[in-house]
C-alpha cells in the first residue's frame, strides 16, 4: 500500500495489514492514520450479469425457505399459537425475500431492496384487495391476515432502511479513503 503522508507529502510505503493503524511519518514525524484499502466487490463465483439475473429466484427462494422454518418452529414450540406463527412466517418471507434478492445483486442493493418492497406491497394489496371483493372482508380472520401483511411490509420496509444506512456508511468510508 502506497500513500502520502498528509502533513510532508513524503511518500509511504505501508504492508497491507497495517490498514487502519496510526504510525508516525519517518520524514517528519507527525502521527499519520493508514489508509483503508478501497472496498472492492467481493468476489464470487457468479458473474455480475448472472447475479442480477438470480435476485428474483433467490428473493423467492429466500422468502420460501423463511417460511418453511416458520412451519418449522410450530412443531418445535407447539405452545405457540397459530395466528402468531403466521404472522411471524409474514414478517420473514416478507424480510428475506428482500434481503435474499438484495444479497444476490452485486450492487445497488437498497435500490434492489426498494424495488422488492413495492413490488411486494403491490402483491399484498392485491390480496387484501382480492379479500374485499369476494366478500371475506365479513371474517374475523381477515382483519389478522391485514394485520400480518401489514407486518411484511413494515418488516420490508425496516431492511430497506438497514441496506440504505449500509450503502451510506459504505460510501462514506469509500469516499473517506479516497481523500489523498
Ligand atoms: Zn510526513
């Protein structure tokens, strides 16, 4: 890792692992914090194009498998009611369908997440609107399966935040190392 020192100008030349360290400049020694690495996108196995192709299937995926564990823990904790099992199953089909769609994007993820998450709640008011309709709206259990939607898409909307905080910090700290 090469940089300058901030103070002199003097040019350093660091090891990578000493990132982050404060050392002191050998030409005037001042007190000098080394540089982060720029953040590079992590490799993975899958090319980018075929990541953006696989954010819908894993989202899904992703959505059914959190559901499935949901089914998972009504046997595990058979004092937990149903209606509160369906509710929580909601909050993470709903969760990781975002977050499974947005880990495969190999960028822009709150934008991805964003996306995810109308999407998602135009497919919810779609069936709450189906639910008005045909008439069910006179059932009890309809104001839960409101109530359960509407925990999705809370639960959606609460990843889309984290992702936008991650993306903001991770800009941040990016645009913090590239400062000479
Ligand atoms: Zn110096």
């Amino acid at each position: 890792m090469k940089f300058s020192c901030p103070h002199c100008d003097q040019h350093i030349d660091a090891p990578d692992e000493s990132a982050g360290q404060q050392v002191n400049c050998p030409t005037c020694a001042k007190p000098v914090c080394l540089p982060q690495p720029l953040q590079t996108p992590k490799a993975s196995g899958f090319p980018d194009w075929l990541r953006w192709v696989l954010v819908l299937p894993t989202a899904i995926v992703c959505s059914i498998v959190a559901r499935l564990a949901g089914e998972i823990n009504l046997y595990m904790f058979p004092f937990l009611s149903d209606s509160f099992v369906q509710f929580w199953n909601c909050i993470m089909g709903s969760a990781f369908l975002v977050v499974g769609g947005a880990q495969s994007a190999p960028k822009h993820r709150f934008i991805v997440a964003l996306t995810l998450t109308v999407v998602w709640a135009i497919f919810s008011g779609v069936g709450i609107a189906m639910f008005f309709l045909t008439g069910k709206h006179s059932d009890p259990l309809f104001l839960w399966y409101f109530v359960c939607d509407g925990g999705g898409i809370v639960a959606t909307v609460i990843v889309c935040v984290v992702y936008h905080q991650m993306e903001t910090k991770a800009r941040l700290k990016d645009a913090l190392a590239r400062v000479p």
